[in-house]
C-alpha cells in the first residue's frame, strides 16, 4: 500500500457546516433520510459536546501513526481528522501531541475508527474526540497510507471534505454537495418536532398524532384484556 | 408476527416497589437468592440515578419503533417501559420525543435492549435509561409487534406488571408476586451487610467473618511462603 | 485446582511505585518500549483518578469470589489488587463490602478482569477499580483458586509485587525489577515530549521534527492535487 | 440459588414431535409466527443433522457441571438436554461421557447455551449437539442449580416438555401446546414453498407473485436506469 | 429511505471476470496492493468453493427482505448477489426459495453481511454462499431500500458491476475498471510466489529471499542465545 | 520494541511429547488441574486432526508478519509455531508459503492468536493450524518483534520449549518441566474415565458414581414433582 496524499480537496461552504452545527446528530440523520451515520461503536471520550467540521481522511496501516503526522500537515481551520486503519485495531494511535499541533490549526476534533488515549489530557485541554476504543497502545511509524481519500467507516463513505457532526449520540458524515440540503430539511424537521414535543407535552399521543392506529389494525395488531388474554393461554 | 396490545396487566403493589426503591440492583439480585439480573450490556446513559416501577413491555421488530408508540398509551403513573425486539439491533428506536410522552404520562424511566438516542436530552430533562447501545440510527413504523406480553432478555423473563429496579451496576427484575418478599429480604441482607461493613472497617476479615478459612482448606488451598514457592520451581 | 496462597513476595521498591504515579499510562507504556499494556477492555469506573501501586494477584474460578477473600488478607498499604478468572466471566466478583476492607488495609484499587459492582458506592467511597464489565451479577465461594501467583490478563504477565500503574487511558503493568528503569525513561520521554508539545504549539510539523519526509519518500507516498488525482480516475 | 429438581414434567405429546421432525428450523420458525428461535450464537458442532425432542432443561452455575449430572437422571427417551448458565460462559460444561450417559437413555442430543468439548468424540458417537462455543475449558460440581424449570436463552423462554428442534440453520423451541399446531402449520407452509419453489424454477419473480411491486411504489421506491442516475449526481 | 432501483448498471468485462476466478481471495487482495478485501466476519457456509462474478448491490432495512425481491429481477448470468443492510442485523434474510430463483437466472453466489438460513439445502444445491452469521430468524417485507446503489461493507466500497470474488479465506471486491490489471498483477503475483515457493521446499529460508536480515538489523532486532537471555535476567 | 531473537531454548523432552500426543486436549487440561488452556477463540482451520510438539514462539507487530520470517529459521523437526500480536489483530499474517517452508523444517502446525489465510491450501497440504480468525487481509515487514520469548495468549503464558498440544476441542500448553507428570495424570484419567463410560454404557449415573446427591442435598437442592412446584406458584 504505497499512497497518495491528496491535496487542496473541495470542502462544504463554511456556512453550511455552521448551519448543520446548530442541529443533532440524530435530527440530521433523520432528515438526510436515514443516511449517513456512522457506527455505534465510536463513542465520545467527553460528554455533551457538539462538533462539525469538513473531513481530512486518513487511512492507516493498523498500529501505525505515519499517515496521521501527514495528515496534520493537510489540516486546517474549521477541519475534523477523520481516521480509519485497513484492519480492525484498537491501537491508542492518537494522543495529546497530536491534539496540541491540531488545535493550533484550528482542527475542531477527531474521529477514529480505532483507539485514542490520553482520554483525560484530552477533556482538559478541550479537543473533542469520538472512537472506537480507549487504549494506550502504543503505534509505530513505519507504514505507508493515504491522506484524503474517501474512506468507509462502517457501512458509510467519507470524503474529504464532507461534513462530520458528531455529538453525544454518535457521528454523521454529510456528502460535501449535500450540506445545504441537509441543514434546511434539519431546520424542518426540527420545527415539526416541536410541534409533536409541544402536542405530546399537552397529552396527545403518537398513535393518533402520525395515524398509527390504522397502520396497527392493517398489520392485524387487536387489543384484549390481561384477563381474557390470560383465560385464552396466551399470557404467563 | 400479527401481536396483540394487552391491556389493564395485574402490577405489584405501589408500596411494595417504594420499599424496593430504596435498595440498590446488586442488593435486591442477592435478596432474591441471586436471581432476576438482566445482562450486563443493559448500561445507564446517565449517572448516579435509581429508578424503580412497574413494567410495561414491548416486543418489536428490529428497527422498527411501531409498537413503542402502541405502548405509551399503556403507561401510566409509577411505571418503566422495558423494550425488546425479536432479533438483536442497536438502532436508536427511542429519544427524546418519546420521553416527553412518558414523562408527562409519569413513567419513571426505559429499559430497552435495542439502541437509544438523544441522551444529551434525556439527561436534561431528567429521563432515566439503560440501553443496550447509544446510538442516533432512525427507525420505521412499518411492523407488527405486541406491548405487555411477557418477554425474555438475556437469561430473564419479564412480564407486565412486574417489578424493574435500575441503577449504575444495571438492572432487576422482581416478580410481581414477590415483590414485598423482596423488599423484605433486600432489607434483612441490607442489615446484615451493615453489620459486616462495620466489621471490615474494624479490620476484621471475610476468611474469619464467614467461616472460609475452612472452606479452604477442605478444598486443598494452601498457604506457602514466596521464597519456598519458587525455590520448589512454581513461581515465575 | 486446589491451589496456593503465596505470602510475603517481594515487591517494586515505594519510591519507584511513587515515581512511576507522577506519569500517565501511555507514557510508561510507551517508556518500556511500548510493553506491559493490559488489555483495552479494562475500562475505569470513576474518571481523572490515576493509581500506582504493588500487586497482589488472584487467579478465580468464575462466578466465585471464595479468592478475593483469601486475598484481602494477603493485602497492605499500597497494593493494588489484580484479579482473573480461569474462563471469562462479567460476574460482579468485587462490591463496595471488599472495598470497606481494602481501603481500610490501605490498598490504592482493583484491576479486575471481569465484573465489579456497587459502582456508585466506590465512586462515592473514592475506591478506585479498572474492570471488563460493571455487573450486579452474584457470585458464590465454592472454589479454590490461588493468590500471589504470576497471573496473564490479555497479553500480559503480572506477577505479584510488580507496579501496576492506571488511569482513563487503562492499565500497565511494570515489572518489579523494571519499575526504576521505567520512572527514569518515562521522565526522559516527558521531557522529549514536553518539547514537541512546545515545538507543536509553535506551529512545528511532526513531519518534519521527526524526519518523517524522508520515511514516506522511501515508502513510495505520493502528493497529488485533488484535481489531478479525479482527473487520473482514482478519486471519487 | 439452592435450586430444586422438578420431576415428571408434562411433555409434548410423541407423535407431535415425530411430525415437527420431518420439517426445518427456519419452516416451523416461520409457520409460528416467526417466534422460538433460541439466539444464532448457537451452532452446531456436526453438519447435515436435525433433531427433534422434548425439552429437559437445565440452569446451571457457570464453571460447573454439578445440575447436569442431576439432569441426566431426569432425561429419556426422545428428550434433548438444553442448559443454560446464570452468566454468561464458554466453558467445556458438556463432554463425551455425558454423551454415553444420554445416548444410553435414548436422548436425542444436546443445546448448549455455553460450551461443549470433545467434539470429535461427540461426531465420531452421533451425539448431535448445538452450543455457543467449543472449549475444553473444565469445570468443578460445587453449585447448585435446577433442572426442569423454565429458562430464557436469548429472548426465548423454554419450559420442560417444550419441543426443541435444532439443525444446521440453529435451534428453534415450540411449546408444548402448540406443538400440533405448529406442525400442521408447518405442512401448509412447505405446502406453499413447494408451489413457490415450482413457480421460481420456471422463472416467476417474487416480486409479481407476492404482490410486491405494488409495496416498493406505495413505499416510493423507484426505477432509473443507471445513466440517469449517475447523471443526476446521486451514483458513484 | 424511499430507496431507488437502478437498472442496466457498467459491468466488469466477462473475460476478466473469468480471468481473476483463477486466482485465490488472498492472490487478488496482495496483487491490488492490499486492497478491496471485505471485513473478516464473512465467511462461507460451504468449503472448498470459490466464485468470481459482477456484483448486484441491496442495500435492505434490518429484518425485512423485500428489496432482495426486486434485486432478484435485476441479476442475470455470472452476477453475485451483495446484500448489507442500514443497521447491523443477523436475520436469515436469504434461503432456499431465492437461490432457486438466482440459480435459475445464472447468478453464482450471495454475500451478505447479515444471516442466511436453510444452509443444508444452500450446500445440497451448490448454491455458494458467504455471511456474516447462520440464523433462521424470519423476515417482513415491509421496507424500503435499493438495488444497485454503492454500500460499504466494512471498509469497502461495492459499486453496481465491481467483482466479487470468494473463496475459504473470505470476500474481495475488484474495481470494475482495475479488472483486468487486477487480473495480470495476481497472474505476476503467483509467478513470483511459484517461485518463492519452490526455494522455500529447497529449503531457502524467507529471510534471506526477502532481504530482511537487513531489515531486522536496522530495526535492532539481536539474536541471543536462550542461555545468556535468562543470565541477564529477562527470560522466564 | 526494538526484540531479541533467542536462540536454542531448552524443550520438552520428545518422548513426552509423543507421550501427550496420545490424549486429547481436554484430557490434558483436566490432568494438569485445569490449568493451561488457551482462549476459545483459537478454532482449527480443519477438522478432526490432532498435533503435539514443542512451541517456537512469535510476538509481533499486529499487521506485520517480519517476525515469522525470523522464527521459520529457529523452527525444527517436532515444533509448533506459536504467534500472538502485540495488540489484537485479524490479519490474515500466515499463509501457504510460510506453511511450505515449515513443513520442509518438520514443524508440525501452527497456533496463531490472529487470522490465517490460504486455509483451503492450508487442508490440502495437511499443514494443521488454529487461529482467531480466518481472512486474508495482507500484512507488511516493516516492525521488529521477538522469536522464543515467554507470550501470553488469553491468560496462558507459552514459554519457548513447552509442549502445544491442539485438536478439535482447541489448544493447550504443557510446561516443558510438567510435560510427562502431564502426560502420566492423563494416562491416569484416560483410565479412570474408561471406567466411568462403561459404568454409564451400563446405566450407573454420575449422581451415584461421584456421591454428589450428598453434594445436592448439602447444597439445598430439593426435588419435587411438577404438579406441587406448579400448584405453589413457582412453575411457569
């Protein structure tokens, strides 16, 4: 796996990511149609913090660092290193020198399909971090990758500059052409939402609100009570 | 699976699951002869907080969150709803929607072995939940299912009505029946415990406070000092 | 498996387990040639607590604790406990009842590879613990075991009296006659690591304070402009 | 958890299960509604075999075999043992002189929701046997357990008597009372694939013969050809 | 996910198609620089068998087959079925009846990163398959989704007309485009391991063909005999 | 990690080893006291063979297989190639070239706590492994590591010279100082269990062979008939 090193790849207009940063991930997975979420296992190393930036890509050899050093070099105001490795691996392959030379670059945080350590230096200097592991395992520098690529996390495609948002419930990438499109069907969905948060606070219930009781008595879903369920042998 | 929605389910007694409030899930586990624990992936999304109250249980398809909305029609005061779907899924079928129904419905809290999503909100507005996974991946309302038929998680059966005590070491189930019994002997253990807590801070040891010094050595377990287990070639 | 209870093994001198406690775990890890790391799946219970102590080892059947009370008596003044079983287990093996008679013994925590419990206790009681699962699960005391035996946890040997040091990073385990070798090369790597923090913060490039041009040049990494690379057809 | 040992349990009746027999797990699986079946963590340890009995089940303590032993006293003629643990395990709780024991009382073969060894000898005698791992991991007889109670593995319940039908899809529970039903509905099932099978072979779509394009265009599914859709920007 | 069917996608050409089903999973990956290979947890439900066809991608709800029935109509002679779904599932989403119809229209095999039942029959008639799990759970056909759209499995793209080719050791997809090369770089490739091989049987050792006394000078890798090793203290 | 090759470490004795080539892994594992087993995770890659020699060890850089290059040269007639990875791995890091330089040494298998590949080749030239995984993921020679150290594999510790002994039921390893007390405790319970099977071919049960009614009645475990544990409530 010799490499490339990609320069200077097209990125979401700044104002669509400050846009999509306004919403959770979970409101913008929604709206994109259930598209776009990476997968459960990269989880937070801090609590209720919200990023979005435009991708810089990594793919890494397993236990090996190399190409994220190259990547720093790629990274910018506004950007989220976004690193994968072409085996599964748990290795610690970023850490606080890492984050230092990113945040003086302006880099809002990092998402790894792999492990991150100095979890705690990390929260104190407040560089936003989402993984698949926690581990000090150490990495080496002997392996060739590539920088911006697009790369699959899970069963998702990241592209250089793709928007990244990333909260407590997760990660979602934006294709780069779609941020636009993404943050006003946000902004929708989220009035929407509030209307059904202000009916479900004032008693009504989903059922009637989205119609549901059709679509349970078409599926032949029937009501009976504990008592007659119980006689019938059905309950326990 | 057509299912079916029982309703008006027998539930332990208010008191009964007020007394077990006030004991922790590992204690009330022991009480019970060591029984009713659902698995360890079940995790809280909050810290530091205990609920207790009476289940109301969903069996859905997997990605599909129908039957919650059935369900929350069937919850009222002082009771948690306990989710499982017919094959195993982390997808987020549950957020912070459904929790403002509930909460002002007055349930207590979810247990669910799927995904939840918008734990930055349940956190907020103080709904407690333990989940098999965070994560913010969107379901349909496409599928049949059933609410308060008894289900099985893990090694565990629960039925409607029953019991459910949570807190950071997981959760319990108690039995409808055996509610009181329960709580009764949470407290005769919790006594006994305070007895031994207060021994150990006396500096008292297990091997003496439990008789295991006999047990050891009817199982063969002996005592040799470091230099004579190496010198015979065991250590390393 | 009858079993042994070693006594009186020899352990890291105080003053090399009080050095080794002034640094992270990645940073002695990485100061040992990048050895000694326990297995990712040890996770803290509590977060920014870091401990440096002397083991005392426990190797236990699963869903038994008979061991851990054999080993109380086995522990003193700036131990840290290590427990494993014989297969995998999650099994709550260790509450906040072993932590009363730890603490009081002076023990700085536990490294358990399986379950703990009563998380919310130690928390509150400050008794630190590193496990692979938090679990009410009950266990019994029916089966031997040893104490003070070389014990492996992932990759891992731990011998009794050797410096385990753990933080939010994980856990690393120091042998004793190691653990003055490992303070002294984890300073001289703080300060190496100070200085690339600073170099860092000044805007320096990994690449080019380590010399890594050089390696990706030799790999064969190449730098291309986005557009020359979809122009080629290998973007996309 | 001191246990009991419940005797003569009701059992489907012989020739239901002699009629379940003659069908496959994923067949009955889904003539009952697509309900039963114990979790895909269950394997076979032999190929091309499928078994049907009557349930004699077993809760065991992990680590220890102690309740097998007393189950296999309560096993006969045309039963299948299924064990269970209180935790999750992979121990060797099951072997070759177990399988002597069984295959002398006519027991039709085993499902395991731990581990099983002496796989060779297991194959090499015609013991059919299902577990969630292989593993010569020993075990000790020091805690009790129950034998002939309901158990849950995965989310399946499964009482003594119940039918238990297990080949190289998995293992699927039938209770007892429904054992003729779901065996006649079974028939009509097969019945019905049989017709598909036929319609398939001769190069009916399922699509036109379950009705299913008029479900992709209610659901907005829609056909383009590849050109239009790269075109529009939404390919790759 | 309203979903879209996408017909008459580019293919890779037959005769290089034909060209790489002569080479081995392991043979492709190296030749193509260590790329394209499909994450680990699919495996065959056959042995001995390898398949090399153009790829006709569904990308399906978790629990619900229905877009496999529409991507039936759109495979033909040498296709592969390539089935992921939106969130991780272990459903028996393909059997018997849908490679009746696929064996009909010329289709050689199924990869599928969820679960496939009826594997006897599957075996029984050579319909090869590959998946991620064996579970006779049934599906609904319920859900949108689409036919011929790129999905990523693991860290791999699968477009609409790629090679998929599968063997013992797992599942590799070619770039449509890079067929051919790929085809003459593992026609190289096995040259030169024809090669190797021959020097290995005459005794050739590695280290000395590869040049790597070198390499493990230059990394300080030092050769000591076992004797001074445990004189100085760091055997065991 | 910088490694060390060692170079001629002591071994088992060769006729201990033919010794314990007589019995099966659990037979081992259960004469040496339960102890020495690896992680069940370690499958065979064929089925029905068995190997025992002694073990040439390998730690090495997870994707990178420079190591095993190193070792084939201190591997020899009656040796095991034993590897592990500094941090887990898949990779598919052995193959069908290093099996034909071992085979030509006499090395009799391999055990490798990462992934193999060429496995259908693997079963052709009757080179027996087992692994943690199966695929073909390609590896690099680009970071040092150890030949014959002291590994640990799950909790097991494998010393260069210790007798591996592997088959169906998984791998263990024999202390090269135990290798014939092993070996004659095996022959001992291969007899004991010869007794024990034809006692139960006549119909003895494990309740009267072993005394362990004693063992239930002191446990607490009570027998009772179905209709009494049903008609007191405690029946499902």
């Amino acid at each position: 796996m010799s490499g490339v090193i990609v320069t200077d790849p097209p990125k979401a207009a700044a104002e669509d990511v400050e846009a999509l940063a306004g919403f959770g991930v979970a409101t913008v997975h929604e709206a994109m149609g259930r598209t776009g979420l990476l997968p459960a296992r990269l989880r937070p190393v801090q609590q209720g913090v919200r990023i979005a930036g435009t991708a810089v890509t990594v793919l890494s050899w397993p236990g090996d660092n190399l190409m994220i050093h190259a990547a720093v070099e790629q990274c910018g105001e506004g950007d989220v290193l976004v690193v994968t490795t072409t085996s599964p691996s748990t290795d610690g392959m970023f850490g606080e020198l890492f984050a230092t030379a990113l945040k003086r670059r302006g880099v809002r945080g990092l998402v790894i399909d792999a492990g991150v350590r100095d979890t705690a230096e990390l929260r104190e200097m407040g560089f936003a971090a989402w993984s698949a592991a926690v581990c000090a395992q150490g990495t080496v520098k002997a392996t060739g990758g590539s920088v911006n690529v697009p790369v699959a996390i899970g069963g998702q495609l990241v592209r250089p500059g793709d928007v990244i948002l990333a909260d407590d419930d997760g990660v979602v990438v934006v294709p780069r052409e779609r941020a636009r499109q993404a943050a006003e069907a946000s902004r929708a969905r989220e009035e929407k939402e509030a209307a059904s948060r202000a009916a479900f606070q004032d008693g009504q219930l989903g059922l009637d609100r989205y119609g549901l009781r059709e679509t349970l008595a078409r599926l032949g879903v029937t009501y009976r009570s504990y008592d007659a369920h119980v006689r019938d042998g059905d309950g326990a």
